[in-house]
C-alpha cells in the first residue's frame, strides 16, 4: 500500500514535519540558553520506554560546524555540436546530452559521502549558458534507478516537450529530447 497517492501530499506532511521539528529546536531549554549545564538524556526510547539502538550516528546540527566547505560552483556545460530545430529545420540550435545518475559526494567536511541525484555526474548540475531567444537542444538521458523509497515526479517542468515526453511513469526510464526555448 502506498503512504501517500500523489506529490502534493508528501510535500504538505513533509511542511509539517519539519515545522514540527523546527519548533521543538526552538522551544528547547538549551535553546533559550537555561538549565544548559543540566545534562539532557539524550539517548531516544521506543514507544515502551526501553532505549533505542541507533543504526548509525546521529548529526547534531548544532555542533556541526557552519560554512566551513567551499560553495560548489557548477562548470559550464559545453555543446556538443549543432543538431536541426525540430520546428525549423533550416535553423541549427546548440545541442547538450545531460545524463541523470545517481552518484555520491561530499556535502559536508565532517559527513560521509552522501548518495544523491545529480546531473552530468555533479550536485548541482552544470550551468548551461545560452542567449534570450535562443533555442537549444537537450537530450535528458534517464539512467536513475527505477526505485525510490520516496515517490518521484519526472516531469521536466517549464519544458515544451512532446506528450511522451512529459515525464509519464509509462516512459520514465526512455531517453526524452526536450526542445527549450528562452
């Protein structure tokens, strides 16, 4: 059974989880700064009381040190050559293969390697330089595994795609060309 039948549902429990999460931070004594030499149990417990065995250890992002790793500045993709507008054919537009993988980086010099979701093998993607007006071709080539613990949306939004090319499930893992105009 799945827990939630569409996006909009994950992402208003998820609005209220960590509304929740931050107002405990906030109304924390150490928080407020009193009884802050007063040791807290930190150790969490079940439901029955009996304390929990953590599978991994825990972040504290208060002692996690701030703004220590430098702000990853994403390369600037190059064209791989010219490909013929779908809509003109006379008009060459710049063409770009952007793969999507899953691939694993750093995010934080104190936090093991992270698996993430990125493009062209980098978080964040590349920059993809180009004029106002200027029409271009991507191709979105799709190589992230087929599941997910959370659910996934594949709509390229903003893009002016052909209908089988407009994230369905029932062509998520094909290889989209998607034509961008600005």
């Amino acid at each position: 059974m799945r827990m939630f039948r569409t996006r909009r549902q994950f992402l208003a429990l998820t609005r209220v989880a960590g509304s929740a999460a931050a107002a405990g931070g906030l109304l924390s004594r150490q928080a407020f700064g009193f009884m802050a030499d007063v040791p807290m149990d930190s150790t969490p417990h079940s439901m029955t009381g009996e304390p929990l065995k953590p599978q991994r250890q825990m972040l504290n992002p208060v002692t996690l040190a701030k703004f220590v790793d430098a702000l990853p500045i994403p390369a600037v993709m190059q064209s791989e050559g010219k490909r013929p507008n779908p809509r003109n054919r006379k008009v060459q537009l710049p063409y770009y293969r952007m793969e999507m993988t899953e691939l694993t980086a750093q995010l934080h010099r104190d936090v093991p390697p992270t698996r993430q979701w990125g493009y062209a093998g980098s978080v964040p993607g590349p920059t993809i330089a180009t004029q106002s007006g200027q029409g271009l071709l991507i191709e979105w080539v799709n190589k992230l595994p087929t599941k997910h613990f959370l659910p996934v949306d594949h709509t390229l939004h903003g893009a002016k795609v052909p209908p089988e090319s407009d994230g369905s499930r029932r062509y998520a893992q094909d290889v989209r060309r998607y034509m961008l105009n600005f």
